[in-house]
C-alpha cells in the first residue's frame, strides 16, 4: 500500500509505504509488515524526517513478536527494539546525535498489548458492525497507548464503499493509569467494505493542525 501524508489535503507533506506479509530468508516462521517513508518537499525542509518501521508477528495468530525501527530527525538518529511476551512488552530505545549515544530501556506490563501493524491487522479482522465498539492496548512505537474504535457505520469514500471508524487515545504512564494524549484530538478512518479491508483515508486533527492520509496504489505481492 502506498500513501500520500498532506496538510488539510491540500500540501503534500511526505508519503508512506506499508508491505503487508513480506517475504525474507531470514524469518521464514514470521509474517514480516514493513513501513517506511517520510517527509517530503517543504515540509521536508522544515521538518526532515525518516522512517522505517519492521514488525515480526506470529502468522497463525497476527500478534506481535518484536517490533524495530529507526527514525532519522536532522542530525539525530534513533533506533528502538520491542519484545512482546506473555508477560508485556520490554524495550529498548538508543537516540544518537553529535556522537552521543543515550540509551533507555522500557517495560509495558499489560500482556496482550498490539503493535501498530497487528492493531490494524486485528481491526479489519473483526465483524465491525454499525455501532459496534472496540477497545484494544495498542504500542505503536515506544509508547503504550489505550485505542478506542467506535464504527460510525458505511458509506462511499473516494470512489469506494467503506467503514467509518472513529478513533481516539489515551495515553498509559507507568503506573498503568490513563493520561490525556494531546497530540491527537481526533482520528477518522476509512476502511474499505470488502475482502481487502484496508485505509482508504485517515484524518486527523492533531496539535499542529489537520493530516491527512491517502491510499494512493494498491498492488498485491
């Protein structure tokens, strides 16, 4: 799937590629999902940001195993490693600029917590029927969040029928409470209605303004 990220869906702010079941050698017992992309044109210039994203999931079940990523921010580079187990996630996060190296180490005790990719996995796996609510421990990178799904119903978006969701989130600090996340004020997403079921388009209002997320190819491996 490739995507286009923009202001308002007006400025083209960067693009996304996500590759669902990618096959490697190396992991032949591993349902493989990679994103990678970042910021491009002027908002290149303001804010230069890379990104590559590699989720290890169990192929019977979708759930996460490990998840690593890398993030590069103008002279700063940081790499994280999570581990998903019975018993929560463990991390582990190294930030590197100007020849210094900061690492932390992070557990996340909640046993059936998601990754960004096996969230998205487990959504469009679901019955979603109009009305219908989901909530779901979600870790998309180095922080633990609690996502609440409400399907708004159907319509036609972009040519396509789809299933409006509305999404919101909470932050998890360490005591296992729930924080208000104030970079996102609110997230709507449209699944496509058929046997694909992926984000046709994402928009959310976030703390610096409106961004929008759209589904510009789809090609099956």
């Amino acid at each position: 799937l490739s995507y286009d990220l923009s202001w308002n869906g007006k400025l083209k702010a960067g693009n996304m590629d996500i590759l669902f079941g990618k096959k490697d050698p190396k992991y032949p017992k591993h349902f493989i999902t990679q994103a990678y992309g970042g910021s491009t044109g002027w908002a290149h210039a303001l804010f230069p940001f890379q990104f590559n994203y590699i989720s290890f999931l169990n192929p019977k079940t979708r759930r996460p195993l490990m998840f690593v990523g890398s993030e590069k921010e103008r002279d700063k580079l940081t790499k994280q490693e999570y581990r998903f187990t019975s018993s929560g996630v463990t991390g582990l996060e190294t930030k590197t600029r100007d020849g210094k190296v900061r690492t932390s180490k992070d557990k996340f005790p909640y046993p059936n917590s998601l990754d960004l990719f096996s969230g998205l996995l487990q959504i469009r796996s679901m019955t979603l029927k109009n009305g219908e609510k989901v909530i779901m421990p979600f870790h998309p990178v180095a922080s633990p969040y609690l996502a609440r799904v409400k399907v708004l119903g159907r319509e036609t978006h972009r040519g396509r029928k789809c299933i409006k969701l509305d999404i919101s989130m909470e932050k998890i600090d360490e005591k296992m409470q729930l924080k208000e996340y104030k970079k996102l004020k609110s997230a709507t997403v449209w699944l496509s209605d058929d046997a694909w079921r992926i984000p046709i388009e994402v928009r959310a209002k976030v703390y610096v303004g409106d961004v929008r997320i759209l589904l510009t190819k789809q090609e099956a491996l």
